[in-house]
C-alpha cells in the first residue's frame, strides 16, 4: 500500500554537484568565478567547495587560482582541464 501522496516516478530534481559537475563539462578549460560557483542556482552558498572536490573525483583535473583584486580582496577561479 502507497501512502498518498508518495510519487515513485516523480521527475528526478538534478543535485547541486551535478549542477557543478555540468558546469565544468561546458566550460573546459575556462576560468570559473568561486562566487559564481557558490551561487544557489549552482553549487549552493555552503558546501559547494566539497561539490567541486567531488567533481575532482568525478573529472579528474580541476585546477584553482587565486589573485589579489586592487580592491584588496582575492578572487578564487576553478578550470576543468581534460
């Protein structure tokens, strides 16, 4: 007996690694933005550092730099390198 309301065939809501994870599969050997990263419409604000470790596992190669702003302030970047 299914309780109602239960779908088992519910359209699957794609994960915040995932999002990641395509991210970098479209933008090979780009520089990507941590703050873009970070954004709730792809990694989400808090654990998005351990979705990039997870995409590492995943992809392989996913470099990171990170530089001073004039302002003072570091601006962090990640590439997928295939």
């Amino acid at each position: 007996m299914r309780q109602p309301g239960l779908a088992f065939d519910a359209p699957h809501k794609e994960s915040y690694t995932q999002k990641v994870l395509r991210v970098f599969e479209q933008n090979k050997n780009v520089w990507i933005d941590a703050d873009f990263l970070a954004s709730p419409r792809v990694g989400g604000k808090y654990a998005w550092r351990s979705r990039v470790a997870d995409c590492r596992k995943i992809l392989g190669r996913i470099d990171n730099r990170q530089r001073k702003a004039r302002e003072g302030y570091t601006i962090s970047e990640y590439r997928y390198v295939p």
